[in-house]
C-alpha cells in the first residue's frame, strides 16, 4: 500500500522553518527593497513612471501565474531542484537589475526574477503542504 519511493518529511517544524523560510521571502524581498526607489527610477532608466509601475504590475501577475506553473513541475521533478534552480535565477536576475540602466532590460530582468520567485514560493515547495502521507478513504457504505 506504500510507495517505496516516498520520502517523508523527518524533520520538526522549526528546522522546516529555518531552511524554507529564507527561499519563501524571496517573493516579499523582491518587492519591499524594490518600492523605496520607485520614484527615482524614470530618471534612471529614462523612461516614463508608467513603465516603472509595469515592472510592479508584472511581477506580481508573475509570482501568481509562476505558482501555478511551477506547483505542478516540482511535483514531478522534485521539489529541491526546483527550489534551488529558483533561487539561482533570483541572484543572476537581481544581479543584473543592479547593473542595467535599460528600462527594456530592467522589464525583462523583472519578469525573470518573478519567475524565479515563485519557484520558490510555490506552494509544492513547502514540504508540509505535500510530503505528509494521505489518510485512506473510508469505504462507503452502501446500505440505505
């Protein structure tokens, strides 16, 4: 009735919390430390504030859309290689936001970084969501 392949999650929860925490704040860290130069970056970029507001709008329409599509890949390709290969393109992407002076680029650094985001804030990656083992059903019964 057990799969030989399943892997429970052994750890407590606050080792759980210590080492998912920091790729689930990935999400918030790339909005919080982002909005305080929001309104000096039309003169950086040289562009107008409404491309500033996209690259907003973009990402969080991205961490949502990420999530679904990442939920899924993690589930069948595991969870670790997912949530590390989310956390790499995070840096290259924050990397590369820090050195542009290209409103194009910055959009498209942007996306990717949201990409790699919800990588990690899939909810496939936090492994109490989906490593416990499932209850069987109660059979029906069929008497009236």
């Amino acid at each position: 009735m057990h799969d030989k392949n399943l892997k429970l999650w052994t750890y407590s929860l606050p080792v759980a919390l210590a080492l998912l925490a920091p790729f689930n704040l990935l999400a918030s860290l790339g909005m919080d430390i982002y909005l305080p130069a929001v309104p000096a970056m039309p003169g950086i970029l040289a562009t107008t504030p409404a491309v500033v507001q996209l690259t907003l709008t973009l990402y969080m329409i991205m961490l949502g859309v990420g999530q679904i599509l990442f939920g899924p890949l993690s589930d069948r390709v595991g969870r670790r290689p997912v949530l590390l290969g989310g956390a790499v393109l995070f840096a290259m992407a924050s990397f590369g936001l820090a050195a542009t002076s290209s409103a194009y680029l910055f959009l498209v650094l942007r996306l990717i970084q949201a990409i790699a985001a919800s990588a990690c804030w899939s909810p496939s990656s936090r492994p109490y969501a989906t490593s416990m083992p499932k209850r069987p059903k109660a059979p029906r019964s069929t008497a009236s």
